[in-house]
C-alpha cells in the first residue's frame, strides 16, 4: 500500500527508520536489571511445572475458564508481596496500563500526567473518555497548577507518574505527590515498571514506605513483571474495591485471553527469589554497579542512564562504533523521547561487570567530549 510505503520513506529520510535487531554484544539494553531472565531456579520451576503437565495455553479470558490456579496464587502472592489489599495480573504492562486509564477514569473524570509518561498510559487516556491534563515533568508546583485548573470540574481526580522514568532513570517525588493528592482528593496511579523487583525493601518498589505508612488508600501501582521480574505481565495492585471494579468493567481485562499459566507461576517464582538473600545480593551488585556508572557517565544513579546526544543521527552513529566494540547499546530516537534528544539508553545490569563498564565509559567518554565542544 502506497500509504505504508511512503511513511516507511519519510522515516528513512529523517533516519528514523527502526529494524528489529537480534542482542550482540554485552548487554546495555535490556530492562533484566537483575538477570532474573535466565536464573536457574526459574528454569527450574518451568521444567517441573512442564513435567507436571501445566496446561500451555490458559484458553480463555480470566472471567471464563482462564482463570487457573497459577493466575490465582500469584495474585495473592503478589497482594502481599506488595503489600496491597488485591492484585491482578494482566499479559503485559502495557495492557494493565491501557485497562486502567479506560476503566477507571470516565468522561466525568480527570487524570493529570507527567509529561515524561509511558506510551501506555497515553494510549490508555487516549482510548479513554476522562479529560487528560498534562504537567511539566516532576514539577510539584506544576502539578498543582494543573490540578487548580481541573478540580473543580472533575468528579474523580487521578494523577499518573512513573516512580523511576524509563528514560531519563531519574525518580518522581512520590511523597509530596501523595501529599498534593490527598490535599485536593486524587487518586495516585504510579508506574513502578522500573522499580519493582529493586527498589524499596527488598524490591517492593518506591511506594512500599508509602504503602507502608497509609496502605493503598488513595494508591493503586503497576508492577510490570517483565523488567527487573524478568518473565512477562503487569500486576495492578490496589484496594478491593479498584480490583473488583476492573475485573467487571476493564475491556483489556475481560476481552483477552488469560496470560499463559506458566507465565503466572515464574512470575511468582521470580518475586520468591527476589525475597530472598539471592534477591539481595542481586539489588546489591546492581547499586555497585549503578555508583559506578554515575562516576564515570553522570546522570540520576539509577540502573537507567541517559545519554543524551541531541540529533537521531548523532546518537545512531555513536551507538554504531560502540556496537562495533561488543556493547549492545541502542540509540533511542524521537517519539520515544522528546525532539532534540535523542540518546543511549544505557540500562544497567546486576550481571554486568565493572570492567566492561568502564571499558565501555573510556570508549563513550570521546563521543561525549565531542558534542560539548560541538
Ligand atoms: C514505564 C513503563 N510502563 C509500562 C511499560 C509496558 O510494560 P510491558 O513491557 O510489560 O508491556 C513499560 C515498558 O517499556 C514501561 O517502561
């Protein structure tokens, strides 16, 4: 079709471009934080669970005979893991996100979101009927603007924020937006995607003294399952009633075939090892390594380090001769980010060494000397 064709042409000529690439090198790219994708007692777990006769396909939606025992303790695992009245487990992070900005906001509704916000979420408001309002990125005063200018107007006011953002790595200030939110009556939706499993005692995520402090009144968080978890899913963890209230009246939830059972079941696996001293000693390697980084390359101190180059081409190219070295670092381009940013994600890794780190910072640190004196 001539329409595909010619959108694939202009992307070319802006070198925007995108090929599916299959991982080479040492891995900067990957969101498996804690190397949780290939632990051995996960492929453990899978092999028992196969040798069990686990059946592969759920063959139904949850509300129909999808719903299998593995879906059911792990939702309950993972209430208490973080700490949550419920929780409930979609196919990916993406689709809990989408569930949850079309079901739980309705045209009598407002949501105000970060300007740095997931793709997900802004499909979900974008499907959704509630009014959509957008604050600088973690500008409290910003967002309380923005909430002045809604409120009144909004019967039910939500506010939607990643704790650590998948692109820049730097944190939300979660406390003073749970202040403003119980100020004003908001609901605080937070995306803990690249939190869990890390962050907050033993991996509960950045809202786990909040939710220690004041349960999930006012709170509901996404744990995608995906990243630091290393297996697949978002979990949406709430009060009862949010769960309930999804259950019945969440499209992505009751029109989708049930995640695979054995998908459920590694998720839980993999919050059990997260629990413990392996778990630990994982989050441990991983802070070492993300001080590291932060002496050598800057940035937030997260396992999330931008590297912003400006232009899409600039960004390609030092991508390119670093791949040419054995890193697998990719260049990330506009609309992923903002015009005018394009960058390196480089995203950190428990099992990445300190050598390799380094050899890849003396090898970046000539590109970066380069665009300063550009
Ligand atoms: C902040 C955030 N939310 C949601 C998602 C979607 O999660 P999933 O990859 O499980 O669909 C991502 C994935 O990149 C993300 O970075």
């Amino acid at each position: 079709m001539r329409k595909f064709t010619e959108t694939l042409e202009s992307l070319k000529a802006q070198g925007r471009y995108r090929i599916l690439a299959l991982p080479d090198g040492a891995d900067l790219t990957s969101n498996d934080y804690l190397g949780m994708a290939a632990h051995p007692a996960l492929r453990c777990a899978a092999i028992e669970a196969l040798e069990g006769g686990i059946d592969l396909g759920a063959a139904g939606s949850r509300l129909l005979r999808g719903h299998t025992q593995a879906h059911e303790s792990l939702e309950a695992y993972a209430a208490d893991y973080f700490g949550a009245e419920r929780a409930l487990y979609f196919s990916s992070g993406f689709q809990a996100n989408l569930a949850l900005f079309t079901s739980l906001a309705d045209r009598h509704d407002a949501v105000i979101y970060d300007s740095l916000i997931h793709a997900s979420v802004r499909e979900g408001l974008q499907a959704g009927r509630a009014r959509a309002v957008k604050f600088a990125h973690n500008d409290l005063n910003d967002l309380e603007d923005k909430i002045k200018l809604v409120r009144d107007q909004a019967q039910n006011l939500f506010i939607a924020v990643e704790s650590v953002y998948s692109m820049d790595g730097d944190v939300a200030p979660l406390p003073e937006i749970m202040a403003l939110a119980r100020r004003y009556d908001a609901v605080v939706i937070v995306d803990e995607a690249h939190a869990s499993g890390i962050y907050g005692e033993r991996g509960r995520g950045f809202c786990w003294d909040i939710v220690q402090a004041q349960g999930y009144e006012n709170l509901i968080t996404l744990h995608t399952c995906g990243k630091a978890i290393g297996v697949a899913g978002g979990l949406v963890c709430a009060e009862v009633e949010v769960i309930d209230y999804m259950i019945n009246c969440a499209r992505p939830f009751i029109y989708s075939t049930a995640p695979m059972p054995l998908q459920a079941l590694l998720v839980q696996k993999s919050l059990e090892v997260l629990d413990t001293e392996d778990g630990q000693a994982r989050r441990g390697r991983l802070f070492e390594i993300c001080a590291r980084a932060k002496a050598l390359l800057g940035g937030p101190g997260t396992q999330v380090v931008p590297v912003i180059l400006g232009t899409d081409e600039r960004a390609v190219a030092v991508a390119k001769s670093l791949q040419a070295e054995g890193f697998d670092v990719r260049a990330i381009r506009p609309p992923s980010v903002p015009e005018g940013t394009a960058r390196l994600r480089v995203s950190l890794s428990s099992e990445l060494a300190v050598s390799e780190l380094e050899r890849f910072a003396a090898l970046l640190t000539p590109h970066l000397a380069e665009e300063r004196a550009a």
